[in-house]
C-alpha cells in the first residue's frame, strides 16, 4: 500500500486496518504472544505496587459492571477503568518492551484496552491477535512519523502514540468498517497527551493508563458514529504540527502490511534503562572471569557514548535514580551478580556496601561505541585490567530474549509480586492464543 | 502576590487557590452566577442534541452509581462521566462563553465537573462558586501564559487549559491542601490534548469533555496520593514547551488575587462566532432603518479585519458552516430579524430566500477596523446607500448582557430543547447559589 494519495493519512491506516486478516498476520503471531507475555509478566509484577492500588481506590466507584479483570488481582471493573489499571502496571517500572526506533513501549497502551475489551464481550484469542499487532503497526507508525524529535521536545511518546494504537486495535477488535476505524484513530489524535517532565512522578502513570482507556473510548464513541477530521494527524492544524512535528508520511504510511513494527520489539531482561544493558552484560562477564576476586577492584570505568552519560552518570538518592545509573548497575552485576527487580529496590539500593561500591566507577565518553553498547575496564589492585565490550546487549534485536527467558522474567515478576494468579495457566493461555475462543471465559478462570 | 520564586507555577498556583475563600471572591460571585445560568442555558439547548445522545449511550455501561444529573435530561451517570457529558453539551453549539483574550470558552470545562462533584457529594452552593471562580482563573491565567500562538499553532485551548481549569476547581472543592492542588494542576498537565483541525466534527466534543472529565480525575487522583512534578506546567521538558510555548509567567502568575479573569467573561446572544456578532448586529440596525425596503436590496458589503474575512467569507454548505458564515448572519439578521438557534439550523440555512440572499452579500478587508467590529452598507435598486458601523457588538464587555438578557437566552434555549427541566427554578437556584446548603438536594430536585 503506498501513502496518502489524496484520502487523508487516517483513511489509509483505516482501509487497512479494516482489511487485515489472520492470514495476514499470522506471520507475526508469535512475536505478539511474546509481546503480550511480557505484558502480563510486568503487569503481574507491579500488580500491587502502591500506585497501582491508588488508581484502582480512585477508579473503583466510577465503574460500570465489572466485566474485565485487574491484572494479578482478584479486583475487577468495566473495561475503560481496567484498560487504564492495567496499561499503567504494565508500564510502571518500564520494565516492559521497547520498540527501539521511537522508543515506545508498545504493549501497556495496547494490549490493556484489547485484552480488558475481548474479556467483556468474549471475542476470540485470534480476535485479540490481530487487533493487537495492528495496533502496535498504528501506534509505532505515528511515531516513526515525529521521532526522534517528538521525544525530545517534552512529549512521552509511549503515551502520546499509544491512543492511536489502542484507538486502532479495539476499533477492529469491534468490527468498525475501515471509516469508522478512520474515526477512532481521529478521535485518538484529541486525546493525545503526556508530557516527559512529568515522567519522575506518578503523573506518568495517568497519560499511560489514559493511552490505554481513551483509545478504547474512541473506538465506543466511533461505533455510536462520533467522526473526526480526515486529516487529524498531519493536517495543517492537526496532531503532529499541533505537536511541533513534521509529520514524514513516507514513515507513516508506505509498506503497510509488508513490514511490520510488532517484528521490532524487544523485551528487557534487566528493570533498568535500555542503554544500561550492555554495561550489565559487560559487568557480568566480568564477574565470571573476576573468580572472586571482588575485593581486589580498585576503580571500575565504563565507557559509552554521549546518550549513555547523559542519561547515566548521575548521584543516587533513591530506587528511580538507580534504575537510571551507570554506577548502581555496575555495583548490583559486579557484587552481586544479579540485576532484578530487588536490585534496583530501595533496600538494595541503600546496602551499605553496594553504597560504597558505586563510588568505585566513574564513567568516560567514547565517541566510538553507539548509544546502546558499553565498554567496562576494571582496575585490581596488582595493577591488573580486565575489560569487555558489549555491542549488542542481551534483550537487543541482534541477541533477542529467547521464549523461555521471557518465561523466567514472568515467573519472577509473579513470585515477587507476591499475586494469588498462576504463572503456569497464563504462559500456557498466551502461547495458545490463537486456539481459544472465548477471551471471557479464559480471563474469568485467571 | 508575586510570580514563582523558585518553587514552581504549580506551587504558587496551588498555594494561593488553597488560601482563597468566600471572603475574598465573593466580589466576584455575581459574574460567576451569570456564567453558570449561561452554562445551564447552552448545555440544556443541546441536551437532546444527537452528540450528546450518542456519547451519553457510550458512557451509559461505564459508569457507577448515577450521582450526578445530565443536565437538561432524565438521566443521570457517575460524576466523571456527567461531568464530560454535561461539558459536552454546553459547548456543542459554541454558544457558551468567551473569554476574549484567549479565546478560551471558561465555564463548560470547570462548571461541568464542580456541578456534578457538588451534586455527588452534597457540597454548598458556596463551595461551587469559590471553586468555579478559582477553577476559571487557573485555566485563563494558563491560557493568557501562552495565547495567541498557542491556539494559532493547532490547539483548542478550551480543552487543553479548561483541563487545569477542572483540576483547581475540583481540587478545591474537596479541601485539598496546597500540595495537592498542585498535584492536581500538574496531574491536568499530563492529560491536557485537544486540536483545532477536528473543531469542525464530534472529535472537538471529546476534548472538551475530557477536559471537565480528567481534570475532576486529576483531583480524584491528587486525593490518592498522586504527585506531578513541580513544574509540569513551564519546565523545559513541560506542558507549555512541549506545545511549542515559552510561557509567559508574568501573565500567569503576578497579581494573583487582585485582578480576576471571571470579569473579564462574555456570554453571546447569536450562536455564531464570535467575531460575526458585530455585523449582526450592524444588520439589525439596517432593518430597522430599512423599514420593510427587504426586496430593493441590491448588494450588501461588510467591510472588517483581516481576522473577520478569514474565519466567514466561505461557502455555506451545512449548519456548521453557517455558524462561520458573513454571509449567512447578514442574511438571517436582515431578512429573518432573527439570529437565534433556529436561524442556523439546517432547516433556515437551506431556505431558498435565505440561499438566494446570501448570494448578495460580498466581505471587504478594512485594516482600520478591530478584530470584533464590524460596518455594513446596503446599496438599494434606487441608488440609494444605508451604513451602519458596530464597533462594541452586543454580549461584548463594552456592550455585555444584562442580567435579563442571560435570563431570556436561557428561556429560549430551554423552549427549543423540548427539555422536562424547568427553567424558572434553574434561574432561582442560580441567582441565590450562594444559599444554597446542599447541591446534592438542590439538583436532584431539577
């Protein structure tokens, strides 16, 4: 399919929203099924975090029946309220997935709404699928067309791009004709919001869940026949220049239903910020060849680019601060060797020797490394160096999470969360999305 | 008091709606009684509007227990969703109010939400108004920060300021501490969205109804716990730059308390735009002088700003067009001596007197003429020239609506709507608000 040819960018993201069949994505089953397990592995796992358990206490008496679950609770509520619950636990820690070219993470804002919509009206596991990944190819599309700028400018693009993409999925999830699903992704570009100053707060959570819920709301309203502009996103006073971007419709629109966005994803093995990966990885190779030696380290130096010090290289007063530090990874992968979700807790965070052991590292620009790679050199006491070098950090496209790491980040997330919901029955369910038939029935049995 | 001094805009804006009390708005209370019996007005002539039914059928199996009225109907729904639907209704027509130096349409966003909290909670007729005036001083004074470019740029800053304006009021109304009213303000700007390029289809009614909507949420929220960042509005990665801004602090802050932008509101008699009320009324004082002569008309000109030409010389093709039509206000003023709801119904618009009238109407750019002034001549078959120049139109502040005029207009809105409401108990609840002990009682007897 080739871009706007006069109908308006919507329009042609409707036609072929509206077309898409199983047959057409079934090739990217699996990396949905993939995609939406690490949904419920982060989901599960921020199930009761505090913030997930104030926005469930302020939405609990402006639900309607409660037809969709909570995601590792035994709470239920109408499907808007749980399509906002569930994309904010999913994205909480940012532990969920990146679509690395625009930096969204494309799963919370899509799969809540799908998934909190099939279980209350009993749509197809098949169903979910293809809303899913078509909404994924929407939301990451739209942001193609503004990144890197889009970001930079102030606006959190996994919240902003997000409506579009849950608008898209559950409009089709509904069966919209393609002018209807024109409509919802139109009346998603009025609901476009969230700002990255706000990201250090709990105010990040409200333009994550409200992705998720006012993308479904737009479907509802275009299926009682709200309609929106036919140029919302790139006409003159539309979305993108509203928003400072040019939109590059080339981006947006041409190769639809040849490539596909949902094949870019990557999922995190580390509860940390993506460029902090590779100097993990590093440190842990390290760690093997160190045979013990810990006390011997004199200065550790970690090498990255511009991106990797800007974002890193920064004082530690508390846990939101070390899931962004080049020094707390360091010390958690070099001491203790492990990098989860307890690592970058307050507890550990504050333990006198991981303390003591980040003052140990300082960090240094190399102009030949890219954004996502790192370099860690270690000084022992004999005046000893060892060094590794990680291009390519685990997680990344080029060393993907294979099926079964996905698993064990799941398995931990559920046993740290402490839920009352089965690890076992949700992998089992999501590799046989496509055989079941009744979401209803699947999700109540949770 | 004086602008930020290092704590932020949210602070300085939280700081002082918590201090406000009745003693010191009271000053203000009458201009918010007419604000509120407008909104009552707009929102009952659009109750059973089919955008208000199709979004009051979508919310129908989302909302929780039915606390709040729709206002004009029989139904009532939870307090978040009335709050966007009754927002809705009362700006679908554009009728409502106008802030002039933002353009902003102050009362539907914050009216909206206050009315349905008070009604929800049993709050008094007085906490509404100290809430709807603070609430209406946060949203203008944050539009004054950034307009005119803002609106200029693609935003519809009735949406995206009405959502702060929401937040302070909803806020205030149920106690919270400064603290909280500017994690409420900053919670608003994480949801504040809305674009010009869908003003002209439904898409516009959900943004402002997510703004009344997600600001009553941002307080709901700030009441849990949620925080914001301290400078969500103007930090560099903020609300304001985010949308292309450099706010201007001086208009968002200094003389906070002093000078009160509720006093500075308008309320229209025509439901057309508001540049377009100048040269109605140009045309009614022409009718006047005309004395029945209707036929001989030859040709009329209007002659005004740039800002008059580019928003009305346009080909009429629907009751929307109509509304931002020179042609269609001359032709319904002079030959109907009406410009009320009826007259830009679909009904009127395509009446083929009213059609083969507005053929005789031509605009003409006259540089010396402010954006709402407007002057009309008439040439007649005889030769003879009639001009009539309106600099201050009628429903301006230097020409507003008495107290009767609002009065009239909501009686006439109330006629047409076929609404069970009764308009004079409206009017009476209005005017001594500021008696009333519980809301909760006095709306469920509408």
């Amino acid at each position: 399919m080739r871009q706007d040819d006069g109908q308006g960018a919507g329009a042609v993201l409707g036609d072929f929203v509206a077309a898409a069949s199983w047959a057409d994505i079934a090739g990217q089953s699996h990396e949905a099924k993939r995609s939406i397990l690490n949904f419920f592995a982060t989901a599960v796992g921020s199930a009761h975090d505090p913030a997930v358990t104030s926005a469930l206490r302020t939405l609990a008496g402006f639900s309607g029946a409660p037809t969709s679950s909570i995601i590792g609770r035994p709470e239920r509520l109408d499907a808007l309220a749980a399509a906002f619950i569930n994309a904010v636990s999913a994205n909480l820690l940012d532990f969920d997935d990146t679509h690395l070219e625009t930096i969204i993470h494309p799963t919370a804002p899509v799969a809540a709404p799908v998934l909190a919509l099939a279980q209350a009206r009993g749509f197809s596991g098949r169903d979910v699928l293809v809303a899913f990944i078509l909404g994924v190819e929407v939301e990451c599309r739209i942001g193609n067309a503004v990144a890197p700028a889009h970001y930079a400018r102030g606006w959190h693009v996994t919240s902003t791009c997000g409506v579009f993409g849950a608008a898209a999925a559950c409009a089709k999830l509904i069966g919209l004709s393609a002018d209807g699903i024109k409509n919802a992704i139109g009346l998603a570009a009025s609901q476009s919001a969230g700002i990255v100053e706000n990201l250090p707060t709990a105010a990040k959570n409200v333009s994550v869940g409200n992705a998720a819920r006012n993308g479904l709301f737009a479907a509802l309203l275009a299926a009682e026949g709200y309609s929106a502009s036919a140029r919302a996103i790139e006409g003159p006073l539309g979305w993108a220049r509203a928003m400072g971007d040019e939109p590059d419709l080339g981006r947006l629109l041409d190769g639809l239903g040849q490539s596909w966005e949902i094949a870019k994803n990557t999922y995190k093995p580390y509860p940390a910020g993506i460029v902090f990966h590779a100097v993990i990885d590093a440190c842990f190779k390290l760690r093997a060849r160190l045979d013990r030696r810990l006390d011997q380290i004199v200065l550790i130096t970690v090498c990255g680019s511009a991106l990797l010090l800007a974002r890193g290289d920064r004082p530690v007063r508390n846990d939101r601060d070390a899931r962004v530090s080049i020094h707390h990874c360091v010390a958690c992968a070099l001491l203790l060797g492990v990098a989860g979700v307890p690592e970058f807790s307050a507890a550990t965070v504050f333990q006198p020797d991981i303390v003591a052991f980040r003052q140990k590292v300082s960090a240094e620009f190399d102009g030949s490394l890219p954004d996502c790679a790192a370099r860690v050199n270690i000084k022992l006491a004999s005046g000893e160096i060892l060094g590794e070098t990680v291009m390519a950090a685990k997680g990344s496209l080029a060393d993907p999470l294979s099926d079964l790491d996905i698993e064990r980040k799941l398995h931990e997330c559920f046993r740290l969360s402490g839920t009352a919901w089965d690890a076992d029955v949700i992998i089992g369910d999501v590799w046989r999305l496509d055989k079941i038939t009744d979401m209803s029935h699947a999700m109540n049995q949770l």
